[in-house]
C-alpha cells in the first residue's frame, strides 16, 4: 500500500535558512542538484524523486511571488486550485531558463518544471510492425499496463456496500477556500480528501486501497494507415492513464518502429534491392525473378546492363500516404562473375576474349592449375 508522506518544508529539502539570500538558495540548488542527479546515482531508485523534490522547491523559493505566498501559507500554495498552482493565473511563475543550465541537466528541469508538457496521463510506447505491414498498412494489439478506475469499486474507492460519511476536510462542500493574502484575490480548490465529492467511504476498497484508481494491463487496437513510416506516430485517444477518478484518462502516444527488413531499404516511398545476375545475363540480357513486396516479379534485363545500374519496377514500392499511387522499386544489379569454370567453358571464354582483340594471359592459368594439382 502505497504511503501518504506529506511534502517537506521546501527550505529543509534545499537546507538553508528562511532567510536565504537567492545566491545562498542558487548555490545550494546547484550543489544539490548535481549531488543528486539521476545520472550520478544509477543504483539509487529515489534520487529521481529526491532530484525532482530539490527541483520543486527550487523553483518555488527562486520565485519571489511564490517563496511569499508559500511563507505565509506553505505547501497549499502550491496544491492544483492554488492561483500559483497548475492552471493558476499565476502558474509557473518566470524561469529563467539560463540560470538553470547546470552539468547538462536542462532537459531534466524542463520536464520537472512541466514546461512544454504537462503530466496529463500520456503514456508513451513503442510499436513495431514490419515493412509490409508499414506499407499497407495494419491492425495491430496493443497490449500495456495503465492506471484506469479501478473495477471493484467503480472507480469510488469505497468497499463494496460501504456506508459513507460527510468529509471532514472540507465539511462536504467539496471546495476548499484558498487563504486570502494578494488583495481582492481569493480562490477555491476541489477538496483532495473527497476528490470533490463531499463524502468519503467508511471503509476503503481493498483493491485500490481507496484510491479508486489502479494497474491493470489493458488491451487496444490500432489501425495504422498505409505508407506509415519509421518515428510516426500514433495517437488512441483516452487509451492513457486516469490519475485522479475525476480527471479524464490521458492518451496513448504510440511511436512507430519499422524493422528492418531481409531484402528491402525503404527510401521513402521507394524500396531498394539489390539482384544478382549472371555474367551472361548482363552481357546477353534476360528475364529474372525479383522479389517484391507481394511476391515475385519478371524483371527484364537489357544487354549490356553494368554492374550497380539500378532499374526499376513502377509503382511496386510503398502506398503514398497522401495521395494515390505507390513508389517504385529499385533494383540494384550485382554482377556475378564465375570463380570456377569448366575447361571448354574456359576455352570459349577465352575465344571471346580474343575476338574482343584483348590478349589472352594462358600462364597465369597453367600456374594456378600446376599449383591446385598438388592439393588434389
Ligand atoms: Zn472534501
Ligand atoms: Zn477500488
């Protein structure tokens, strides 16, 4: 069961005095921030938390707007409903993101300090399908744990037949007046005791210890259109996790992962290959089988094809995206030259060869045979 541990004073974590100068708080923020970085303590699960604490109560004293208001009221200043909080007028305060850049942990307070993202839920996970199913695309499942409602109470943290009583915290309103202090500024937040409901169950739920929420493993589909590429992504609306009972469920961010394939590059619509042919088959030309991505194609090869010449196949590479039609295949000729020849192969090689006006090195052959009849 989860423990419920208040927030520390925010000048214990960072261990100055309540008279701290900014310089006194900055210097202790970078020594302990480095101290405590994830990155320097690998083996040590909490020093994320114990970072992100420093981080949050950094941020709170550096703001002088915000190290007043949490003087005089302390950590309800800072709670959701707080015109300081999230959502607040006054949420976030100003950072100053170049006093921040310590030991390359910038991206680090970034996230601590929810700039560009807030913490709505989203889960992120990685889907990969192969260079067909990109193609043409797919229906995949998803299998993945999230936080959703819990079943057994429906999601009230009550246990089942559970009697309930009128909050205590906030007298079953439901809404908690917010400390006056900034002139004709007052505020209310949602009651986190009741969650905003005014009462509370008598006994909580044994499955979710009455947080109505809980882990559970959950399934979906996703439909991926054809022609998705690698880094893609993929959002299920509502498929994320539900933090609070009263909030919405977050999103899953789906990132999509195209393996690699045994035959083919995919270069964006167009797939590559490479095809060995014969040397007579480059010299004569021909037809060859090529493998495509639905199976295999006549190929024909011109007389005369150079090794590395890359022809190609109309329309059998993957689907446009946006628009109709398909890429082309590549095929990049590789050039099989014999490495053993029969002598009457040989000797019509060498016919050619001659009749092409080159000239015709026989020593090298009768030394190379002289040495191989010594091994046989
Ligand atoms: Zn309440
Ligand atoms: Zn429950």
């Amino acid at each position: 069961m989860p423990q419920y541990e208040p927030p520390r004073d925010h000048y214990q974590v960072l261990g100055v005095s309540r008279d701290a100068t900014s310089d006194e708080l900055k210097a202790a923020f970078r020594k302990l921030a480095s101290q405590h970085h994830p990155d320097r303590n690998p083996d040590d699960p909490t020093a994320s938390l114990r970072f992100r604490e420093i981080a949050t109560s950094y941020n709170v004293l550096r703001d002088p707007g915000r190290r007043a208001m949490y003087d005089r009221v302390g950590h309800v200043a800072e709670q959701s409903g707080s015109p300081f909080g999230e959502g607040g007028p006054f949420a976030g305060g100003v950072i100053d993101l170049s006093q921040l850049e310590i030991d390359g942990i910038l991206g680090d307070l970034l996230g601590v300090f929810g700039i560009g993202k807030r913490d709505r839920g989203d889960i992120q996970r990685e889907l990969r399908i192969t260079l067909e199913e990109a193609a043409f695309g797919c229906e995949k499942q998803v299998t993945y744990e999230r936080t959703a409602p819990c079943g057994p109470c429906n999601g009230t943290g009550a246990a089942d037949g559970a009697s309930r009583a009128t909050c205590p915290q906030c007298e079953g309103r439901g809404r908690i007046a917010m400390a006056r202090g900034l002139g004709p500024l007052t505020a209310e937040r949602g009651c986190t005791r009741c969650r905003g409901m005014g009462t509370i169950s008598v006994k909580s739920c044994a499955s979710c210890a009455g947080n109505g929420v809980a882990v559970s493993p959950h399934t979906i589909r996703a439909t991926l259109p054809r022609g998705v590429e690698d880094g893609a992504s993929h959002v299920v609306p509502a498929a994320g996790n539900t933090s609070r009972v009263d909030r919405p469920a977050g999103d899953l961010l789906l990132t999509i992962r195209v393996e690699s394939h045994p035959v083919f590059q995919r270069i964006g619509d167009d797939v590559s290959c490479r095809v060995p042919i014969s040397f007579t088959q480059a010299t004569l030309g021909g037809v060859v089988d090529v493998t495509t991505l639905e199976g295999v194609e006549k190929l024909r090869i011109p007389s005369g094809t150079q090794p590395g010449a890359v022809l190609r196949i109309r329309g059998k590479g993957v689907p446009h995206r946006h628009a109709a039609g398909r890429g082309d295949q590549r095929v990049e000729i590789a050039v099989e030259i014999p490495t053993s020849l029969s002598p009457s192969q040989r000797d019509a090689v060498e016919q050619l060869a001659r009749e092409m006006g080159e000239v015709v090195v026989p020593q090298r052959r009768t030394f190379i045979d002289k040495v191989r009849a010594l091994f046989e």
